[in-house]
C-alpha cells in the first residue's frame, strides 16, 4: 500500500510539474484559436496528411559514371503542389528531410506528408528500380526545404524544393 500510494504521489508531482494538470496553461504565450477554423469543412490540424491540391512534380533519384543525384537537386513549387521522387538507377537511395534544414515548425506537418516512412522526416531506403513516392506539401509555409539521400550523403546527394 505505501509502495501505491508512493507511485501515485510521484505521478501526481509529475504531472504538475509537465503542466499535465492545467489545461490552460500557455507558457506565457498569447494562444488564440483561428476564428472559424473549428467550422471550416476539411479543416486540418499538423499531423493530419494533406492531399496535394496543385500540381506534381518529379524529381529523379539516380546514380551513376557520373555520381549520385537527385535531378534536379532544385525545384520550386508552389504551396499544395507534391513532388514525386522516383527512383531510377544507383540503388539504394531515400529522401530525408533534416529539421534544421526545413522552416521552423513545419516538422510535425511534413512528416505526416510522407506516405511512408523510414524516420520521423525521411523515407523508406528503396532498392527497387522504377519506384516512386510523392510527398505533399499542402499545408506546409513557405520556404527551403533542404533533404538528402540517406546512404549517398557522403557523396553529396542533396536536393532542395522551394515551396513560394
């Protein structure tokens, strides 16, 4: 009976001390809810995929004579729009985006984009000649959002999409 009554003492500091037992509580910061937001249909909360809403493009993952690269390593898109990597010659590769290397805060968004995962913010490493994965960025900021291939980043594959 100590032993319980111990445990849920320390449960109890814990959760105070997280801020577990005060629902209000915003770090000092000045939290509003979007007005309407709860009404809109379709609404969408960060973790929740996003379908692409404009145009896909693609970016091909290759490795050969000439080094392993994402072509083209650059592309600019516009807010909604995916990208299609697709994985054409030099297996293995994969897309991993860095948090350091994507606006802040978008983290928890991009990752649910990915359709399938292989990290928090990265793909599976594909060894299939010809496969294909598109990632969204309906609802994602704009900005840089830099990314690499995985076993190749030692070899300076990198690649950015700029979403204007």
């Amino acid at each position: 009976m100590r032993l319980y009554a111990a445990a849920l003492a320390m449960s109890t500091m814990f959760l105070a001390a997280c801020g577990g037992d005060n629902t209000n509580a915003t770090d000092g910061a000045d939290v509003a809810p979007v007005a309407g937001a709860a009404e809109m249909p379709g609404a969408m909360t960060a973790g929740t995929m996003m379908p692409v809403t404009g145009t896909v493009h693609e970016i091909r993952m290759v490795g050969d004579a000439q080094g392993y690269r994402f072509e083209p390593a650059e592309r600019t898109i516009a807010a909604g729009d995916g990208v299609k990597f697709i994985m054409v010659s030099g297996a293995p590769h994969n897309v991993d985006f860095q948090a350091n290397g994507i606006p802040a805060g978008t983290a928890a968004q991009l990752s649910a984009n990915i359709p399938e995962k292989g990290g928090e913010l990265g793909t599976p490493i594909y060894t299939e000649l010809g496969k294909e994965v598109t990632i969204s960025f309906a609802g994602l900021p704009a900005g840089e959002y830099n990314f690499n291939c995985t076993p190749h980043l030692p070899m300076g594959m990198v690649g950015k999409i700029i979403v204007q």
